[in-house]
C-alpha cells in the first residue's frame, strides 16, 4: 500500500551516518538541523559503529525521523558500485544490515520507520526487478510494517506495493534527470547539481507544480512525498537550507512522511 500523499505537505531527507576517521563526507549536526528525515548508513557501504550511534543520537534529540540505509557491501567504493551478488546472498546481508540498524536506534532513542537503499543498490533496483525483490524481501523478512522510500515508477516501488509494503516516492534537489524520470547516470554531464538557487527554485516548483527540467529541457512531471539532499554533495548544508527557505516561502509546511 502506499503512504497517502499529503499534498503540498513536503519531507526532507538527507544520507546520514556515513562518515568515519579520514573519510568525513557530511556535517550530519549541521543537516539534521534542517532535514526532517534522516537516512542512515548501515554500515555496510560507509560510516562505523560509533559514527552511526552519534548520527541516531543527534537524530532522535532533533525529532528527526530516522530511515535505514542499506547498500552494497562496498566500502571501498561508497556503495556506489554496482556488484555481482546472488540473491539469496544480498538478501541475507541486507537482513542482517536492517537488523543491526533497528537497536542501535532503540538504544540511540529513537527507531527505524522506512527503508531506503543507498547508491548503486538504490540504481539497481529502480529498472531491476529481481533485484527489487531482494530488497523488499529483506525488509519484510526484518519488520513488514516498515514502508520503503524510492523513485517514482521504480520496479522497487511496485515490488513493496506488490509485497504489500508502505511506499514513498522521493525526488532529488542535488541531481539531474532523464527525459524518463530516471537520474542521469553519475559521471555524465548534468548528473549532480551545485547551483544553491537553481537548486531551490527548482524544488519549489516540483512541490508546487509537480514539475521539474530534465537534461533535455523536458517538463517532467513528478509527484513526491520526499525531497532528498544527499549529505555528501560539495555545499549540502548550504543547498537543504535553500531548498527548505525556498518551500517555506512558497508556504509549503515541512513534515516526514513516516512519522
């Protein structure tokens, strides 16, 4: 089933907990101040243990909603890689992933409430149905109550819906799209966005007109329950300020979408 749309009611998330000793990617204090939702890293594909429960800590001291953020096992490559893993092998990773997460956040004061996997899983399961599959095979297995945050039209999507999960669709502020609604492809030109106010002006007219330029010119049409600033982008803080500015102004009230 999916998670009621709430009109121009609008969350904003942000990839958390992915930093660690040599390799800080984001300024989680900083963004959980302005996000209203936080996916946070398992583990698997960045951040370490203490990293994660000082991410969940702030979190739940802000009322931040907090996701699970699962991926490929890929440390080396940010989970931003796709990888060659059985099914039965991933989904028992992403099992143990989302089982590790749930009492960290118990512990930490707060709890998971919606799924949404990182990076090149992310990708993968967007056109890939057996990989979909895995993924919402892995959440039913840990919690079936848990809804799953993803692209719209994604085969990732439709396999929770069919499985009988919640879902959410989210949109990207800091990267590009396909005439498609696909993301452009990471290392093509117009796949990451750095302009602030390009950014802003564009988020405000997703949620206000339910439209946003693709690459192409296109006026893609999108509706989205979720706004997502990626934590590790150059300038995130700087851009989620603008971007919740901009739907402020535009009288657009900001809330999760999984309280």
């Amino acid at each position: 089933m999916a998670v009621a749309h709430r009109g121009a009611v609008i969350d904003l998330n942000s990839d958390l907990g992915e930093n660690a000793p040599g390799r800080v990617v984001s300024d989680d204090e900083a963004m959980l101040d302005v996000v209203t939702s936080a996916n946070v890293s398992c583990g698997a594909h960045a951040g370490t243990a203490d990293g994660i429960r000082s991410t969940l800590a702030a979190a739940a001291r802000r009322g931040v909603v907090v996701g699970a953020h699962p991926g490929y096992r890929d440390l080396e490559g940010f989970g931003r890689r796709s990888l060659d893993v059985d099914a039965a092998a991933l989904q028992a990773d992403l099992e143990g992933q989302l089982a590790d997460l749930v009492p960290m956040a118990g512990a930490a004061g707060t709890r998971v409430r919606y799924v949404k996997p990182h990076g090149a899983l992310y990708n993968d399961a967007v056109a890939d149905a057996s990989r979909a599959r895995t993924v919402v095979a892995a959440v039913r297995a840990v919690d079936p109550t848990l809804p799953v945050l993803g692209l719209p039209g994604s085969a990732l999507l439709d396999a929770a819906q069919r499985a009988g999960l919640g879902t959410a669709t989210e949109a990207f502020a800091d990267r590009g799209y396909l005439a498609s609604g696909a993301l452009v492809p990471r290392g093509q030109p117009g796949a990451v966005l750095h302009g602030v106010d390009e950014v802003a002006r564009r988020m405000a007219r997703l949620v206000r007109d339910g439209q946003v330029a693709a690459v192409d010119g296109t006026a893609l049409r999108l509706r989205a329950d979720s706004i997502c600033v990626h934590g590790d982008s150059p300038g995130a803080v700087a851009m989620a300020v603008a971007v919740r500015r901009a739907l402020e102004a535009e009288g657009i009230p900001l809330a999760p979408f999984a309280p």
